[in-house]
C-alpha cells in the first residue's frame, strides 16, 4: 500500500513573485543569450524572454518555480521562439495598401459556345494573313497556344503524332515570327 502524500498548500502571490524573481536573477542573462543566437535581434530577443516570464509566473506549477528549472525555461522560451517566428513569416515584407496597383492584362473572351470559338480562331488567324498553314496545322498552334495543351494531349485529341505536333508547333512560330519581322506584308 502506498504511503499517502502529505498535501502542500498552494503558494500565495508573494511566493510565487518571490521565487520568479530569483529565477529571473539566474536565469534572465542566460536565456537572454540563448534566444539571441536564435533571433540575431536583441529586442526580439528581450521581448521573448519576457514573455517567459509572464507564462511562469501565470501558468508555472508551484512546484516548477525557483532554481533548478533551467531546462523547462529554456523549453519554454524556444516554443515562444517558434511562435514568433512563425508570426513574423505571416506578416507580408510590404503591407498590401503600399503594393503597387497593376493594370490586368486583357486576355481573350472566353468562348461559350463552338460558334463563338471557331470565330475566335478564325480571328487570330486573320491577324497573320500572309502565313501558309494546312487547317490541321491551323487546328494545333490553335490547341496549344490558346488552351497549353502538351504535344501528347494533341496527338490525342487530333490523331496525329507527337512528333508531328511538335515539328507543325516550331513551323507555325518560325512563319508567324517571319510574318511579323516583315512588318505584317
């Protein structure tokens, strides 16, 4: 049978004050250095020690309190380390009212109906009158550029080779870019 244990009565305020503050007499220099080398700020580091000590004297258990307890203070102050500095990575460099406004850039109508896209490629097209592209070759740079398909998901869609997407893809950019270096003739 085990032997019963003598009940203590819980410390009043005085007490506790009392013995934080002769933990603080030890221990605030050497947790001060120890959060430092994980901060590299003195004021962070200050402002966590701090906090340290407002949770001991809050949440410590009495029997916790006074010397002795080196490895739970420094515990206690490397997940208040943790916090902060998971805190700090939240908050943005450039608050978002100072960010610079951008125009959006305007893309192409969204095309609703099978009507409305094949007007919208016969559009694009007509803007590069001089180019000489078979329909199937039209119908590829068309998959790619407007919807980034890859050249499997073309040769899918069209049954043609992969290779073959890829050769029409660099011949369709190469007249396009000629096209374009003789000034639209």
């Amino acid at each position: 049978m085990p032997l019963p244990v003598p009940k203590t009565r819980p410390l009043s305020f005085k007490e506790r004050f009392e013995l934080v503050s002769e933990s603080v007499d030890m221990y605030h220099k050497h947790l001060l250095g120890y959060v430092y080398t994980m901060t590299n700020q003195w004021q962070d580091a200050e402002n966590i020690v701090q906090n340290v000590w407002k949770f001991v004297i809050v949440y410590f258990k009495d029997d916790q309190l006074g010397h002795g307890h080196l490895p739970l203070l420094r515990r206690k102050a490397y997940q208040l380390f943790i916090d902060h500095y998971r805190e700090k990575q939240r908050k943005p460099a450039i608050p978002t009212d100072q960010l610079p406004e951008y125009r959006s850039v305007k893309t192409a109508p969204e095309a609703y109906t099978d009507a409305e896209e094949l007007r919208l490629k016969a559009v694009f097209f007509e803007q590069y009158p001089g180019i000489e592209l078979s329909d199937g070759q039209k119908e590829v740079i068309w998959l790619h550029g407007r919807y980034g398909f890859t050249h499997m998901e073309i040769a899918e869609k069209t049954g043609t080779a992969a290779s073959t997407i890829g050769d029409w893809i660099k011949l369709g950019r190469k007249r396009i870019a000629e096209y374009l270096s003789e000034g639209g003739k």
